[in-house]
C-alpha cells in the first residue's frame, strides 16, 4: 500500500497544478499575439544574418588555412 502512496501522491500534486495553470492561462489578444510574433521574426531574422556572416567568413578563411 506504501509503494502505491508513492506513486499516487505526486501524481495527485501534478495533475491539481497543471489544472491550476491550466485556469490561469488565458488566450492572447491581437495585440500581444502580434508583440510575440514581431519579436519571434526579428529573433530569427538576426540568427540567420549572424549564420549567414560566420558562414561567409568562415569560407575565405578556410580556403586560406587548407590551401585547396
């Protein structure tokens, strides 16, 4: 009975917090969806420059280290 107390207890605890976020989380509004995704393309508009760049430099100096 002890092995099943063990089990059931944090399942228990987890499935009343995730009931409790669930509650608690709201759908965004227009406004803050567009924030979200605005800053989401930025993000990935500036990890492809940098990629992008270190891909440039890295083809020259690679030619140069090799020799090829």
């Amino acid at each position: 009975m002890d092995a099943i107390q063990s089990v059931a207890g944090p399942l228990h605890e987890f499935s009343i917090d995730s009931a409790r976020l669930l509650r608690r989380c709201t759908k965004p509004d227009r406004r803050e969806f567009t924030k979200i995704a605005t800053a989401t393309a930025i993000g990935f508009a500036v990890m492809g420059f940098i990629g992008y760049f270190v891909r440039l430099l890295h083809i020259p100096v690679n030619n140069i280290l090799i020799g090829s």
